[in-house]
C-alpha cells in the first residue's frame, strides 16, 4: 500500500455533466481513481454499496427525489465512508442536514484544485471541519 493519501476509490455523485467531468479530472490529477460517476441519490446509494468506495463527492441537488444528504443518510446506516458535499447551494438548512451526516468537508461550487486537495488531505488525516 502506498502512503495514505493516494490510490483512494472515489465516487462521483454530480448531476452536471461538465462539472462531473472536471471533478473526475482533479481526482485523477490528484492520484485517485474515480469507481464511478452518478447523478441520482439512488445511484450514489446503489453505486456505494457495489464499488464500496473511500470517498464520495456528493451534489446535494441530484436528479431524481433524493438528494445527496438523504443518500448520505442512507450510506451512513452501513458505513462510515468520507464525503466532501459539493453544492452551488450555502443555505444554513442544508448545511445543517448535513452536519448529521459527518461530512469532512461543504465545499460550494465553483471548485477550485486547491480547496478539493486540502479537503481529500483532510478526509485521509482526520481532521474533520466540524
């Protein structure tokens, strides 16, 4: 096994193509690789329990009638698996929802290389923001 943060199994769960898909090419550039890419809260529930991933990067307004924190809920009765929330959307409800769900880190849109790094860094160390 190489040094603890990187070769880590990454799942997408964004339902803009374009955004996905730069997503995708950080994970890769930061030395992950990215299991899967879905755009539904059941298909990042569905694709969690197949792939059983180290990290998801998960939207919260997803394409069908669940969102990434109710996916999240869901994830969280089986595992304890780090997310990184990724929204265009601060509002203090979601925020607060998520909260329950021990995120490492809310990170809004657009995303900068940077702030994705230190967020994966901070998933691998332990040093949860909340």
């Amino acid at each position: 096994m190489s040094d603890q943060t990187t070769d880590k199994k990454v799942l997408i769960v964004e339902d803009d193509m374009i955004i996905s898909m730069v997503l995708e090419r950080m994970i890769q550039k930061l030395g992950h690789e990215v299991v899967n890419k879905v755009i539904t809260g059941q298909g990042a529930i569905d694709s969690f329990f197949d792939l059983e991933p180290d990290l998801i990067l998960m939207d919260i307004q997803l394409k069908d009638d669940i969102d990434g924190i109710t996916a999240m809920q869901e994830i969280r009765k089986e595992s304890d698996v780090h997310v990184i929330y990724i929204t265009g959307n601060s509002d203090q409800y979601n925020l607060s929802r998520a909260k329950a769900t021990n995120y490492v880190d809310y990170l809004v849109k657009p995303i900068q290389m940077n702030h994705l790094k230190k967020s994966i860094d901070k998933a691998f160390t332990g040093q949860h923001s909340q």
